[in-house]
C-alpha cells in the first residue's frame, strides 16, 4: 500500500517573507507589491471644507467608478473646526471610503502623509478638497501614467483662477523647486498628481518631519510627466492657504532639499568683509586728503552703512535659525501626525 503524501505548498528553503508575499498574491492583496492589483487610491487632505465635501464625494464616485476597477477615497481630517468630520463620517459605507482623523492641525502636506501610510492601491493620486482641480481629470492622469510607466505625474493648471496674492507666491515656489531639484516640472504647487506606490512607501519611509511633497517625490522617482488640466472657481469656503503658511512652506522647501542658503550667506558675508575693509581704507584716505571736518560729516555715512551690515546680520541668523530649527525637530523624533481613528477599516 502506497502512501501518498501532499507536497508542501512552499519549500522550506523560502524565506518567511517570500511566503508572506506569496500568500498576499493568492488573496489578491492589493498591498501586495509583486502581484497584479489595479487598486487606485485617492488621498484629500481636509480642513474646515465642508461646503464643498458633498458635491466632491458625488464627483469623485462619477469620476472613478466608469474606470471599471477597484479603488478606495481617503479623506483626512486635518483637525477641522467646522463640520467637516461629520460630513465625513457620513460617507462611511460608500464604496471604499475611509476617514482618516488626526488628533489636530498638522498641516496639508503631513495630512497627505497619514493617508500615504494606510493606502491600498498599486497608483496613489492627490486632490484637494476645493474642487479647484476636477476630479474628473484623474482617469486621464491614470492613463498617461500607465501608458507611458511613469513613476509621477504631475499637472498643469490651465488659466488659473486664483487672485494675485496666490498666483505669484505660486510662481516663484515654482522657480525655487526647479532650481532646487534640478526637475523642470512648471506647476508645484498643484496638489492633484499621481505616484506610483513604490514612491508613496519610500516618502513615507523618509520620516522627515517638514516636508514638501512633489519635491520630495523627485528623490525617489525616476520617470515624472506632468499634463495640462483645468481649474475652477473654489466651490465654497475660504482658502486656508494665508500669506504666511505660503511664505512657511517657501522656507520649508528651501531648507529641507538645499543648502542654498547657506552657501548665500557664505558668499555674502566674503563679499562684505572685503567691502568693509575696501570702505575703511577709502574713508582713511578721504580723511588724509580733505582733513579732520571732513570726517564730522561721514560719520552719517557710517551709520547708514552700519545699520545695513547689521541688518544683514539678523538676516543671516534667521535662515541659519531656519536650519538649526529643523535640526531641533528632527532630533526630538515627534510623530509628523497621530491618527485619532481610521472610520470605515
């Protein structure tokens, strides 16, 4: 009588972690980074938007449900006052939806990241809560990065409809990310792109603790294009992007990808110290040449000059300050968000 033995479904000579993967690959996990999921995952960054987040939930399942392939809708309350969490929860039971709720207000860019660190899909795409950038335009997006197997796409606004006070920060954080990264991408600041999963799990693997996104994407993707789209009229609400938080974020990405700055303020000071010393040996011959009255009067002269060196001064220690302040952070290894509650897993 023969014995029939089952043959073990994985040699023993597998790694453990190949046997995690390969059980992932028989669920169809869409985590799963070797196997064949077409999972799309959608991340908003909320705060204070709900006015708007009704009609973006209704635009979002008529963009992305005729795509005939799963997804999931990741909304994160960033610490909203208004009602934007209960309008959230409200959506819990939707087709893939799930609410991510921070302890507080961390900001849009850390928020994207606690929705990075619970995403599904194989492609990741932010949008913004405003309606500004159309849902209706990630299909294309999905396409052209499938078509061309690009690791980013980014977009371009087309005829803008924001006020002055937007636009030109815009435009120069536009000039300052293509100097610093070397990437000649037009539109940053636009928050509706799309990445590749194996960027979003190395930027979050990054644990920096102030960052900016797009740029942060180009340390780690190879292939990046970026498409036109349009841009509408803010539905409803306010922006929450004031004049400060843009100038933040304009010293967040000059000190967290260069040392630009630094380098600046070298130059600087070599090119001053020679000019004073230039300046001091003029003025003791201006006092040879034309004598002791002379002098009375250049005494102005050194006060302007003076107040301009220390002026100078107190500019060089706030940007030094900027880094040693990120410095500060980093070493305290605080979370960049605490996730409260994840509704709807």
């Amino acid at each position: 009588m023969r014995t029939c033995r089952r043959p073990h479904p994985l040699p023993p000579a597998v790694p453990r972690d190949g046997r995690r993967r390969r059980r992932l690959r028989l669920r169809g996990d869409p985590r799963d980074p070797f196997g064949n999921s077409r999972v799309i995952s959608v991340v908003i960054p909320v705060y204070n938007e709900e006015k708007n987040l009704s009609l973006l939930m209704d635009r979002m399942e008529a963009a992305l449900q005729p795509m005939g392939r799963p997804f999931e809708i990741i909304f994160v309350d960033d610490g909203s006052r208004d009602r934007s969490l209960e309008v959230l929860s409200g959506f819990v039971g939707r087709r893939g939806v799930r609410v991510v709720e921070l302890t507080r207000n961390y900001g849009q860019h850390s928020a994207v990241m606690s929705g990075f660190s619970i995403v599904r899909g194989k492609i990741v795409v932010t949008l913004d809560a405003d309606l500004q950038n159309p849902p209706e335009e990630i299909p294309s997006m999905i396409r052209v990065m499938e078509e061309g197997n690009y690791e980013v796409v980014g977009t371009v606004r087309r005829m803008r409809r924001d006020s002055l006070l937007r636009t030109i920060p815009s435009r120069i954080v536009n000039a300052m990310t293509r100097k610093i990264t070397g990437v000649r991408m037009t539109d940053w600041g636009c928050m509706l792109r799309a990445y590749r999963r194996e960027v979003v799990d190395r930027m979050v693997e990054s644990q920096e603790y102030s960052t900016f996104i797009p740029a942060l994407a180009t340390l780690y993707a190879k292939r990046m294009t970026e498409i036109p789209v349009a841009h509408e009229e803010r539905h409803g609400g306010i922006s929450n992007y004031t004049l400060p938080k843009l100038l933040s974020l304009q010293f967040d990405l000059l000190t967290s990808f260069s040392e630009f700055p630094l380098k600046v303020l070298l130059y600087l000071g070599t090119v001053l110290s020679l000019g004073g010393i230039a300046l001091g040996f003029m003025l003791g011959v201006m006092r040879l040449v034309y004598g002791a009255a002379w002098a009375e009067y250049g005494v102005f002269t050194l006060f302007a000059i003076l107040f301009f060196f220390v002026g100078g001064l107190f500019f060089a220690l706030g940007i030094m300050g900027q880094y040693v302040g990120r410095i500060y952070h980093e070493v305290r290894k605080r979370p960049r968000f605490t996730i409260r509650k994840v509704h709807g897993e």
